[in-house]
C-alpha cells in the first residue's frame, strides 16, 4: 500500500518529531477520559514478546501489555508497528527475534479470514479503482495520506482508536490541518457549540465497526490450527500482458509455520518456462506470506490466504518498484486424483468446427473419450488427439446460437471452473485499468510501469452493454496507442510522459526536471491510452481508452517486505 503525498506534507512528515504523543483535545475533567482503558485485553503470554516490550509496555495483573494487548492486526500491521519502535522509540531488536515476535502476534493478535476478506486488494498490493468509504468525513480524515484499507485491517479496542488519533497527531502534526478537523467559515461565532470534527467521526465509527472483539476473531482462534501446507500442488495463474499459466508447487516444511517451495509455471501463450525457488511462512493459521526468485522476472513476493480445509491457496504473486506486476494465483492440493485445471482457450466464437483446445490438469486416464467431456449446452468435444497425464488435446464445435458467457470444463466430474467464455460477437471493448498511475523514475526514484490490458466484451442475453449481465470475454491482442488529454492548453504531455508498446506496457520517462518542457517541469501530465481492436469477430472497428496520470515517484512506502523474508 501506497500513499500519495504533496510534497509539504512529505516535508513535514520527513522531518516529523519524534513527540511524545498527548491528547491535544480539552481535556474535560468532567468526562471519562476516552484513552483510559475500560475493555478486557489478550493477555501477551510468550516469553520473548514480554521481554522485548514489556520493558515500556508494562504487564497488569492479568498479563495484558499495555497498548499491544488491545490491538490485533494482520503480519504486515505489526511488522510495521514492531519497525516503528525500532526506528522511532529506540527498540533494540535482531531481525530473528522480530520474526518470532510478529509471528507469535500476528498468531495470537491476529484477524480472521473473514475479517481480511474485503480487503485483500490492500494486503495484494493491488491498484484499486474506488473504496467503498462510510462518510465524506471519514474519507477526509483518514483517506488523505493512506488508503482507508490500513485502518479497516486493524482491529483495537475504542481507548486504542483514540490512542491511534493521538500517534498520528503526535507524529504527524499536519494531519490536524489538512484532514482531522473542518475549518470554520470566517464568521462563525467562536463560542458556538463545535460541530463533530472528522476525525471523532472516524474515532467513533472504528471503534463501533473494528472493536477489538469479534464473533469471526473468537471462531477463527477457538480453531485456528498450526496449518500444514506441505506436499504437492497444482497451479493456475494469469497475468496482465502476459496470460495464463499453469505450473506446480512442492512445499517441504523446515520449522513450525516456516517452508521452502519449488515451483515452476509455464506460460500458454509463449511457452515461456519460470522456476521460481523461494520460501514461505504461514500466519495466523492462513496468511501465507512467501518470496520467491526467477531468472526472468526477478525477486518476487507472494501473498495468499489457505482455505480452513487447506485445500485451496490463492492470492497475488507479484513484482517491481510498485508491486505493479504480477500473477493472480490459484492452488489446489494435487490429491493424486484427476484434476483439471484449465484450458489455453480464451474465448470460443458460436458456429466453430474443429476448434483445437488443450486442457492442462494432473492425472488424466490414458482412456478418455469425447464424452468423458461436459462443456457446458451448446459446446462439444468432437475428438479426442492426445492424452497426456498433465494435458488433454481435443477439437471442439460451438452450436451457431450457443448461450454467450463463461464455461466449466468437466472431465469425468472433474471441474475447472470459468475455462474459457463462448460469445456470438465482440460488443465492446474496455481497457483495464480504466484509470491507472503510472510514476517516472531512473534518476532519483524508481519508475513505476503500467500494464494495460484491453477485454473482449459480449452484451450478455439481454443485448444490451455496459449492464451486468455482459461477458467479459477476455484479453484480446489491441492496438495501442497515446493521445492528449486536454486538462491544460499546450502542455503537450504526450510527448513528454513515456510510451507505450504493442503489448499494452507503459514505460514512464525519467524523473527529474526537463530544460526541454515549459518551465523545465517534470515529465508527468495526464494522457489518453487508447486500445483499437479491428478483428473479424466484431461487427464495427472498436475502441477504448483509460485515463492515465503520470505522477512523480513515491517517497513513502507501506510495505513490510520482511514479513515475506525478502529483506
Ligand atoms: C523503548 C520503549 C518501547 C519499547 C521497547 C516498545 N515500544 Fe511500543 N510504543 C512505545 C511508545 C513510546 C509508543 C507510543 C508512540 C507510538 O505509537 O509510536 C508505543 C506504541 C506501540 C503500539 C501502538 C501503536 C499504534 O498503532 O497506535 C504498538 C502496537 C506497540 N507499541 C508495539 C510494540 C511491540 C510489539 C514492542 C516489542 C516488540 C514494543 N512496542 C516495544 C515505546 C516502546
Ligand atoms: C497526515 C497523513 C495521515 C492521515 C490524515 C491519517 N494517517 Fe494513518 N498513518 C499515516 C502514516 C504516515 C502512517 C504510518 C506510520 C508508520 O510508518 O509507522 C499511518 C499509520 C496508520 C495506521 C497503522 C498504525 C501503526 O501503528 O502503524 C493506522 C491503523 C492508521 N494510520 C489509521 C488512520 C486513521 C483511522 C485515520 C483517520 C482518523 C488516519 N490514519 C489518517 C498517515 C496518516
């Protein structure tokens, strides 16, 4: 996760002092003091954690710690906190011991599946396009430098959330300015009642919806187990610009939540082979947090959740400055029966005869016939080429007026679910992301890429588009191209940000100022891109196009790749 800042507000924070944080509110000693703790905490029992916190964080009689047993959050949370303490309040911490203390926290003080469930795109590191946020308030008060994704994957009692309104006062005074309070209008009577500031509403609205007990916490630990996710798996995955691919993973446990992983995946559309050694650890009874290296692509990171029957992983595996790259991944347990996992298809026009498809899995029988095949009415396997255990060859005929949308592959009651799509026509196209940021970078900082990906659409039975019953079909091969945006008159943007390629990647330009610009500004502006597509399965020449902001690079960073083991 991500922050973007104006460079005053990166000023101040850089140079933030380290206060000691107070209430700067009136106190009114009529009224209950909101960071007196009043709720019950979880107790902090291991050894270690003690020893390392208990020094400030002093124990009660009941083995709570202050602050840190009120709180429960996720890995990267307490990493985070753990950095902090180190950085700023003078913890003098080795990175074995910061391991076992953010796993045995992240364990004990951690949050269940279904609490981290809407907001893996934050945890994935994955560009979002809109956060559904409570109130205008809160998103002045908490959106202004982070995501309101941070707070939400925190849970503290309501002391906590007035205590956490303090920190950032303390640490980062302009927050009062530029989000927590509403400024009066010239005018107003300065002895009127004040009106609710944003950031009480957001205090009051965390500690109602993130308290620090909840029905999915007290579930999730009465069955948490110490997981086991050792042995063999199958994988599917897709990247934008790059498509899908299918692969295996061996994982061998080394230490209690601790394994190392073998894994290769082979691309469908280039055949491309990735070996990816890595390791990973398991939090919390389900957060698997790895790394992993290749040859092509570098260092990567990877962030899954393990279903409760750990049967199933899935998440992101990603990469670049910006975490701007990376896989969408799925993982099934191989349990040594037939699996399918997929299909090279992508989309299957109606009236096709003799479509070759290759279907990838594990443990095919060596006797398969075109009826050991359902793809769903209207769509049939016609002959059966090859059988290999891993991948099934087969032609396929689609009817002239088959059902547009997604399509299972069952062999022998074996499924992969959302294989390929069957459509009549392209309706449309649409480019994703519709809106995206892209940083220059080279000089100072790193240069923040992004890969666009244009989709075939179908209208969908009720032959209307753009509504929700229409299919997405799929990445299509586009044309791609840059146009202006015309927010300023003869910035001429275009010719300055960056370029794009036939693949749909942009690659910003340098940072730093230009003596060739106006002003010798620096590269950034806002752009068109735009996506044509011309094939012979639409009726018209199509196009899209999404709206891209080239930005300056980011200088604060929320990510914790420690937890991953990748520092
Ligand atoms: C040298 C003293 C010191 C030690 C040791 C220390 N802390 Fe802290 N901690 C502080 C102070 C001061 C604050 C309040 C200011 C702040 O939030 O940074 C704090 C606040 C916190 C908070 C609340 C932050 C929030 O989000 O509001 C957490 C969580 C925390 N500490 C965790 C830990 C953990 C875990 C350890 C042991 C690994 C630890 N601390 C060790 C001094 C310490
Ligand atoms: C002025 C910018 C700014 C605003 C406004 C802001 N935050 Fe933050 N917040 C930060 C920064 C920077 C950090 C990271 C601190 C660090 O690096 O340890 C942070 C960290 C956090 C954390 C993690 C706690 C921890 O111990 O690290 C939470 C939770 C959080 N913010 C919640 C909120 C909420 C809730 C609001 C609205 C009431 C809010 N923030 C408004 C800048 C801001």
């Amino acid at each position: 996760m991500r922050t973007r800042l104006t460079s005053t507000l990166l000023l101040i924070l850089a140079t933030a002092a380290l206060a000691v944080c107070e209430d700067t509110s009136k106190t009114d000693p009529s009224k209950p003091d909101p960071t007196a703790e009043t709720e019950g905490g979880i107790p902090v029992t291991d050894r270690l954690t003690i020893a390392k916190c208990g020094g400030c964080h002093t124990a009660d009689a009941y083995g709570n710690l202050s602050r840190i047993s009120w709180i429960r959050t996720t890995p990267e949370g307490w990493q985070e906190s753990i950095k902090r303490m180190v950085q700023l309040n003078g913890l003098n911490l080795g990175p074995d011991d910061a391991r076992q203390i953010v796993r045995y926290l992240a364990n004990e003080h951690g949050l269940a599946p279904e609490e981290t469930q809407p907001f893996r795109w934050s945890l994935e590191m994955r560009q979002v396009q809109t956060e559904g946020i409570p109130t205008p308030a809160i998103q002045r008060a908490c959106t202004t430098c982070h995501s309101l994704a941070k707070p939400q994957t925190w849970h503290r009692s309501a002391a906590e959330w007035h205590l956490l309104k303090n920190m950032h006062i303390g640490y980062f005074p302009l927050s009062q300015f530029v989000a927590f309070s509403d400024h009066s209008p010239p005018g107003t009577d300065p002895n009127a009642p004040k009106p609710k500031q944003p950031v009480d509403e957001a205090v009051d609205y965390f500690s109602k919806n993130y308290g620090l007990y909840s029905s999915a916490w007290s579930n999730w630990r009465a069955q948490m187990t110490d997981a086991d996710p050792s042995g063999h798996w199958l994988l599917t995955a897709s990247a934008p610009g790059k498509g899908k691919y299918f692969g295996e993973m061996t994982v061998t446990r080394v230490a209690p939540g601790e394994f190392k992983t073998e894994t290769t995946l082979t691309g469908v559309r280039d055949n491309d082979k990735l070996v990816l050694p890595g390791k990973s650890f398991l939090y919390t009874g389900y957060e698997w947090r790895g790394s992993a290296k290749s040859a092509q692509l570098g260092a990567l990171r990877q962030v899954m959740t393990l279903t409760p029957d750990q049967t199933t992983l899935q998440g992101r595996w990603f990469w670049g400055a910006y975490q701007e790259f990376g896989f969408t991944i799925s993982a099934q347990r191989d349990n040594a029966s037939t699996a399918v996992l997929g299909t090279d298809i992508i989309s299957l026009p109606a009236g096709a005869k003799g479509e070759p498809m290759k279907i990838y899995g594990q443990h095919f029988p060596a006797d398969l016939e075109p009826a050991d095949f359902d793809l769903g009415a209207g769509v049939k396997v016609s002959q059966v080429i090859s059988v290999d255990p891993k991948a099934v060859s087969v032609t396929v005929d689609t009817d002239p007026k088959v059902f547009a949308g997604k399509r299972r592959i069952a062999v022998r009651g074996h499924v992969a679910n959302d294989a390929f799509s069957v459509y009549d026509h392209v309706e449309y196209i649409k480019i994703t992301a519709e809106t995206a940021l892209a940083h220059v970078g080279g000089t100072v900082g790193k240069k923040g890429f992004v890969q666009f990906e244009a989709h075939a659409y179908s209208n969908g039975l009720d032959g209307l588009p753009n509504t929700a019953d229409d299919v997405d079909l799929g990445p299509i091969n586009a044309k791609w191209s840059i146009e202006e945006f015309i927010a300023h008159n003869n910035d001429h943007d275009k010719e300055f940000v960056g370029f794009i390629d036939q693949t749909g990647l942009f690659t910003p330009s340098q940072d730093g100022p230009n003596p060739q610009r106006r002003f010798s500004a620096d590269n950034i502006g806002d752009i068109w891109v735009v996506a044509k597509y011309a094939g012979k399965d639409a009726k018209a020449p199509l196009e899209a196009k999404s709206y891209l902001v080239v930005a300056i690079p980011d200088f604060l960073r929320f990510d914790s790749p420690e937890v991953a083991g990748t520092k």
